[in-house]
C-alpha cells in the first residue's frame, strides 16, 4: 500500500462524520449552542441544520455519497446526516 493511498483512505473515513463532529462541536460549547438555539428560533430548526450541513460540503469542498445518509448521528441536533466522501 502506498502512503497516499493510505491517507485518502483515513480522510475518506472523517469526512464520513466530519457534519456529525461539527453539531456536535456546537453542541458541547456554551457560547456555540446558545448562538444556535437563537437562529433556530429565528430561522428555524431545518433552515439552519441544512446551512450548517451545506456550509461544511462547501468548505472542505467534500463529494456527497450518492444515498449514503447515516441515521445514527452522535450529535442530538440532528436526527440524520450526509455523510461524504
């Protein structure tokens, strides 16, 4: 295996739960989550998780998996996300 083949595969693995870490990152900071919870109640819940979930795609400028929406989420701001490659 070569090193490069063998860094793609470990970053491939993060970017598969890297919008998962980010609400979760909002979730356990203080500052983050009542910042959150003022656009939620301004914006509302699905207008400011989708913005969140398309601002990381862009970003790390990530490749969506074609169907692969991981229901499992470690964060409870969310009740599912894509996962990319």
């Amino acid at each position: 295996m070569e090193i490069k083949d063998f860094v793609d595969e470990v970053i491939s693995c993060k970017n598969k739960t890297i919008t998962d870490e980010v609400f979760l990152l909002i979730q356990n900071n203080k500052d983050f989550m009542k910042k959150y919870l003022r656009l939620v109640e301004e914006k509302g819940l699905d207008v400011v998780n989708r913005h969140i979930g398309q601002a990381v795609w862009r970003k790390y400028s990530l490749t969506p998996e074609t169907g692969r929406k991981n229901t499992e989420p470690e964060s409870t701001l969310v009740s599912s996300y894509q996962e990319f490659e």
